[in-house]
C-alpha cells in the first residue's frame, strides 16, 4: 500500500477513476443507488490512506457544479416566490431536527456543547445527495421537489450559523451577539450581490452570452463564476453551496439555462462520484461503535423528524398529501454539512457522528428510492378513509 501512495497522482487518480467506474457498474447491475456504492468504498479508502488534498478539491469543484446547476433552475423571481413559502417549513425542520434532537441528546446524558454538536449534526439532510438522487431519479420536474430544494437552501443558510454557534462555543465556551450578527451580515451581503448582478448585469448578457455558448472556450466563463462566487462565500466563512447555488440563480436570468447546463454536465458527472467517496473517507470506522443506544435512538428520531417537517411543511407549502408524503420520505440522508460540525467533536463523538452520517445516508437514498410509493400508499389509505 505504502507503494501505491507514493505513485504518481496521475496513476492514482486514473485508478481512482476506474474504481469509480466499477463501482457504478456494480450499482448498476445491482439495481441499487450508485451512491451507496460510492461510500462504502470512500471508508475502505479511509482505512488505508490519509486524506488527499487533491480529492478533496476535485469533490469540492464537483458539489459546486452541482448546485450551480440547480441554481441555472430558479431565477429571482421564482427563487422569492418560494422563499416568502419556505420559512414556515423551514422553521418546523430546525425544531424538530436540530431542536428536539438536542433535548434528546441532554435527555441522554450529554453535556450541553456535545447536545449542541450532536444537533447540529442531525438538523441538516445532505444537499448533495438529495440534488444528485432528484436529478438522477428524473424528479425535478415534480411538484415536490421545488419544496425540497427551497427547504435544503433554507438548511444552507441557517447550517453555517450553527457551525458558527457550535465552533465558538468548543473554543471559547460561549458565543457573542456580535459574532451572530457578523454572520447573518455576511449571507445577507452575499445573497444581495448576487441580486444585483443578477438583476443589472446578467440581464443584459444575454445576446453576449448567445453569440458565445457554442465556442469551445466559453465554459472557463461559466466555470470560472461559479467557482469564484463559492469561493467568495468560503473566504466569508459561509458554505460554497450557498455561493455556487446563487452564481447559478445569475446565471438564470440569461434565460438560457438548459444549453449552459449543457456545457457543465461532463465535468459535474466526472466528479459528484469523487466526493462520496472523499466522504467516505471522512468516516473512521476502526475505534468502533461509541454511545450506540444513542445512536440507534437518532437515527429513528432523525429519520421521522425529516418525514413530519416534510409532510406538515408540505401541505404548509401547498402540496397535496402525496407530494407532501414523497418530500418527507426524501429528506431524511445527512452529509456534508454534519460531516463539517462533526469535525470540531473530540475523537469518540466525531466517530459517533460519522457513524450516524454514513447510518443515515444509506437509510436516506433507499427511503428516497421507496419514497414515491409510501406515499401512494399512505395516500392511498388516507383517500379509503384509513389512518397514515
């Protein structure tokens, strides 16, 4: 193995690739989500190498293509829209997700910082998985998943004031009213820029842009963007979701989003697959299992958290039942923002929270898989008269 990490990074990261690609034949032969595939072999990796910067980038560029493309789906007009639907949801989630979890967690012994940590490991459904299991499903054209991704842009926003909340508490014990204040003033500077480039300047791109989509050299304009306007909201100590998610609201307003997304789709399919294995290797499994009635009683708890803020939040939302049902069953995976809020934990939680993240990602994508028939049933059953 030592011989093999000394390799060069081009054969390393040529068999990484080929791994990838087994794997996803695997899935695929298997009849199962290609992502599941995908982790298990990220915490196999993580058993037998130290961390890689360079698949830590590559997983980094491939989760902000992603929600750059997302982003190309909601101009500003239906991105308000589904905010001023949102925050109701959006409130019912952080209560049941972050907020009874951490009652729970006290209930349970911990001390308030590691209740905090545990709720903030628990509260956010991971962004990149639920968009790559939409897009790879064909269910963005369904009702339900403008809530779903409306109530994952509200967990993006309010996720990074927990990190900070969470951060300054472990190091200092405590967190000021300012140090809040700051944050909250960088995401709102951060979604007004946007606005305003959106509005004043992308506007009037548009026959620009036209004239250039078909040249070869057009997409280090669009790539370049994105990744500068995620990196901004790294640099602000926000989440690169967030920033990648709104360069692509700009780019909506060229109303050209099917022929721009055209030009990223290779790039973020090379790479998705890069970061859920780069997330499995964050998971370190060789201390064992700690606090596991705990985590048994979460993993249960988050699950159903998820079901009711999507099942009460739809129908706050405007869905019907069985749209609102399939948008419960569909959020129930953790990711990248747990796995961030996981870090700061000392040794024996972090490996409790990675434990719950991988528990819950796999439980997540194969309820996501069975999520629109539950809900026909339970709809079903309510239509008879039944009790879902």
């Amino acid at each position: 193995m030592s011989g093999l990490l000394s390799a060069p990074t081009l054969f390393v990261s040529g068999l990484l690739l080929l791994v990838l690609f087994i794997g996803g034949l695997l899935a695929y032969r298997l009849k199962i989500p290609d992502v599941i595939i995908f982790l298990l072999l990220g915490i196999m990796i993580g058993l037998f190498m130290e961390e890689s910067e360079l698949m830590h980038y590559a997983a980094e560029i491939g989760i902000v293509l992603l929600f750059f493309m997302l982003g190309m789906e909601f101009p500003i007009k239906v991105l308000g829209r589904m905010a001023r639907d949102i925050y109701i949801p959006g409130l019912i989630d952080l209560v049941l997700s972050f907020g009874v979890t951490f009652f729970i967690a006290l209930f349970m012994g911990l001390d308030v910082t590691s209740a905090m940590l545990v709720g903030g490991v628990v509260y956010a459904t991971s962004s990149s998985i639920t968009a790559k299991m939409l897009q790879k499903s064909n269910r963005l054209i369904n009702d339900e998943s403008g809530f779903m991704l409306g109530l994952l842009i509200f967990e993006d926003v309010v996720a990074p004031i927990l990190v900070a909340v969470i951060a300054s508490m472990y190091l200092s014990g405590g967190i000021s009213g300012v140090q809040l204040s700051i944050v909250f003033v960088k995401i709102a500077a951060l979604i007004a820029v946007a606005i305003f480039l959106a509005r004043v300047v992308f506007t009037r791109l548009r026959s620009f842009i036209g004239r250039l989509l078909d040249e070869d050299f057009f997409i280090l304009f669009i790539i370049g963007f994105s990744l500068l306007y995620a990196g901004l909201a790294l640099w602000l100590g926000l989440s690169e979701v967030l920033g990648a998610f709104l360069a692509g609201i700009m780019f909506a307003e060229v109303r050209q989003s099917k022929d721009l997304q055209n030009h990223t789709r290779n790039m973020r399919d090379l790479l998705i697959p890069v970061f859920f294995i780069y997330f499995g290797t964050t998971i370190d499994v060789t201390e064992g299992v700690p606090m596991i009635p705990l985590l048994s009683v979460l993993l249960v708890w988050s699950i159903v958290a998820k079901i009711a803020a999507g099942y009460f939040g739809g129908q706050i939302y405007g869905l019907d039942i069985k749209q609102s049902w399939t948008a419960g069953f569909s959020l129930t995976q953790r990711g990248e923002f747990s796995i961030i809020i996981a870090a700061l934990a000392a040794t024996e939680l972090k490996t409790f929270s990675g434990m719950f993240i991988f528990f819950s990602a796999v439980a997540g994508i194969l309820l996501f898989e069975m999520a629109p028939q539950i809900a026909a049933r339970l709809a079903a059953m309510r239509k008879a008269g039944g009790s879902p």
